[in-house]
C-alpha cells in the first residue's frame, strides 16, 4: 500500500482474468483457431475502482489475486489509476474466457469458479478490509461487489459490516445465495449502509414482476422497512435507477443515449454512486451520478467503463423525481 489519502475501498473476492477471442463459428468436434485474445482484469469490485479512477477518485482495491494468473492481473492494473491491495487467496486467481462467433454475432461465456476458501481465508480477508477501512477513516466507503468464491460463507457480507459497525459505509452489490441470505435473514447490527441489485435479480427475489418504477420502489421500501439494507437502489435498465430509505423514495432516469453496449454499466453506477457519498453528498446527488455513469458507460464499446466527460455532459439531463 501506498500514502495516497483514498476516497473509496473496493473488495473483490473473485476476480478473473477476462480472455476474449472471436472466431467465425463455434462448433463442437473439430479444433477451432481463435483470433489474437484480449486480455482484461475482472471482477466487480476491480471494475467499480477502476471506473472510479476515471471518474477523479483516488480507489483501493483489495482483490483475491493468487498464483500467475494474479500477477497477470496485477500487471493489467499497474496503469489503471487504482491502488492495489493485493489479498492471497492460497489458490490461483480463476480465468474467464468470452468467445463471439462473428458469423452470427453470439457470445459464449465460460466461467470458471475460482479457488475454495476456508473459514481461515474468510477471517484473514474480513480483517483485511477492517484494516484497510481503519486507514481511510471512519468516513470510509467500502464497496462489495461480485460473485463469491467456492467455500465461502453466504453470510460473508452481513459479518464484515458487522466488524466494520459504524466506521465504514458498506455497499454491497452481489447476487447469487449470498444476495438471498442478505434478504431472507437479515441480522440485526449487521445491515450494508446500501444493497444495489439489478432489475432481474429484485424480480427473482420479489417472485414476481416489477412492472414499473412504483413497484419496484415498494419493493425496495419493503426491503429497508425489514432491515435488509439502510438504502436499497434498483436499477431497471434505459428507465434509470430507484432508491428507497426510511424516508426517502427517489426515481433518476437517464436521457436517450447510443446504445454500444451495456457491459459495465452497473459497475460505473456503483462506482459514481459510492464517490458522490464518499465526498459528503446526499442520496439525491449519488443516484444522479450514478445514472449519469451508467449511461455513460452503455456509450462505449466492449467492455469499456464510462468515461468521465460523458458522465458529466449526461449529468444535467437526467431527470430526478421524488415519490415520498
């Protein structure tokens, strides 16, 4: 670690080296010759620090980085703005490979799992982060994001906001069984400051449509109303984003923007979101950056985040209503 002063702390507990390729058709039996690949470092929490970096913060990013393929990563980031808190996970970081079939533009995805944890693992990383925070101070934002890896308990989240308490501000964007325990067992003491899901995922928990914003207001309202999270934020795609407290029920919607691709537009959200309150600003003004980034980011190609300049040009143009 360096003696940069940081606004934001990043976790990534299962990060990946992102390889893609293309090749004209995927068929199974014969071998088939790829295209020169691409490289990219991944993983939730590694992408919201380095959309952080472009956005003017100063992100930490503690990662699960072992083995090569680790280093690998860890040299992908030396240029990206981010400082890198690098954690051993006693196992080699997991690959990810992307094929696209460029005779009918289809991607196939393969993800490996990545290295089991123990409950040692988990102890060492939550006092990691712990630490880590301490240094930023009790202002500290801490954004938990990405899938889990092997081994590793669904209550992971719920324990570090439990050790962290009320220095740091946890934001917590997951899916999977560790999303359902955060909502089917909240734990007193042991709330994030912020859950953030996608609309497919809060329609799987809800069990049924979300329609329209309404709805999914109430069902974030819902959520915070059983101390799942202080502030649930929703994202329902080109309508924007929702966000609901005790108090407070915001609706930002982003204006048409050209649609290149969407890949990393939750992690620019998340991203802009956590930076606006780690610089003191309120729910209002967070999930206004945040939209303004998300829809920043579905303007660039690939997999790249947002860039700062088109964030800011959307900014005045996203439309903020309040529903309370």
């Amino acid at each position: 670690m360096d003696d940069t002063p940081h606004d934001l702390l990043t976790v990534t507990l299962n990060p990946a080296l992102d390889v893609s390729s293309t090749t004209e058709r995927v068929i199974p039996g014969p071998k088939l010759r790829l295209e020169p690949p691409v490289s990219e470092p991944g993983g939730g929490g590694i992408n919201v620090a380095r959309a952080a970096a472009k956005l003017g913060g100063r992100p930490c990013a503690i990662a699960a980085l072992g083995g090569p393929t680790g280093a690998r990563i860890a040299a992908l980031m030396a240029d990206s703005g981010v400082t890198l808190c690098a954690f051993d996970p006693k196992g080699e970081t997991r690959t990810n490979l992307a094929v696209t079939e460029t005779a009918t533009g289809q991607q196939y995805r393969l993800q490996m799992p990545g290295p089991d944890w123990t409950p040692e693992t988990e102890a060492a990383m939550i006092a990691m982060i712990d630490a880590e925070a301490a240094r930023i101070g009790d202002a500290a934002v801490i954004v938990l994001s990405g899938s889990q890896p092997p081994g590793l308990s669904d209550s992971f989240a719920q324990d570090l906001a439990q050790t962290l308490g009320a220095r740091g501000r946890l934001i917590v964007d997951t899916s999977g069984p560790a999303l359902q325990r955060l909502v089917s067992s909240p734990r007193k003491n042991a709330a994030p400051r912020v859950l953030r899901m996608d609309q497919a995922e809060s329609e799987g928990i809800a069990g049924h449509p979300l329609p329209d914003c309404a709805a999914s207001l109430d069902f974030a309202g819902g959520l915070v109303a059983q101390g799942v999270a202080d502030c649930v934020v929703i994202a329902r795609g080109a309508e924007g984003s929702v966000l609901a407290t005790t108090d407070t029920r915001l609706h930002c919607q982003p204006p048409v923007v050209p649609v290149v691709s969407k890949i990393g537009a939750g992690d620019s959200f998340t991203a802009a979101f956590a930076l606006a309150l780690a610089r003191g600003q309120g729910w209002d003004k967070a999930l206004v950056a945040g939209t303004a980034a998300a829809a920043a980011a579905v303007m660039t190609p690939g997999t790249e985040l947002c860039r700062a300049e088109d964030a800011s040009n959307i900014t005045p143009d996203c439309r903020l209503s309040d529903s309370r």
